[in-house]
C-alpha cells in the first residue's frame, strides 16, 4: 500500500486486475480506503457504523490502538481485548 499511497502506482488486489481484465468493473474496496488513510479516529469513527450495523460493540480508543497492526497485512498477534 506504500506505493500507492505515495503516488507512485495503483495497486489492485489479483481479484479486481482479473475483473478489469474481462471487461468488468471491480467492487468498491473498502479495507483499502481505510488503509490509505491517514487519520485513524476517521477509520475508527467510520467503522464503528459497519460494527453496529452488525451489533458488535467495540472501545474506540482500543480499536484505534489495534489498527496498525490490522492494517499491517501480517500475521495479527493482538487479542480482541476491544470487543465488549
């Protein structure tokens, strides 16, 4: 996402490259919006909305802290302490 986010490139997911290349138009992808930003209590705020739509109630403070680490696109060591 690195590159993306300096300008550099587009980086596509394998899936929306394989849609493109047959003519279609890939979903929206939403992980991807959230990762290129850089104001983590807007991805906070904004994915609070999706969590409640799906009655899962998470800390805030605790999900902002998680984030990086989420978006690290590694193995995620952390627990889900933030989930009430």
């Amino acid at each position: 996402m690195g590159a993306e986010k300096t300008g550099q490139f587009r980086v596509l997911n394998f899936t929306d490259l394989l849609v493109e290349a047959l003519g279609g138009t890939p979903h929206i992808d939403i992980l991807k919006q959230h990762r290129l930003q850089d104001d983590l209590k807007w991805v906070v705020a904004k994915g609070q909305t999706y969590l409640r739509q799906h009655g899962i109630t998470v800390d805030p403070q605790q999900l902002e802290a998680m984030l990086p680490e989420l978006f690290a696109s590694a193995e995620f060591k952390g627990g889900l302490t933030c989930l009430v």
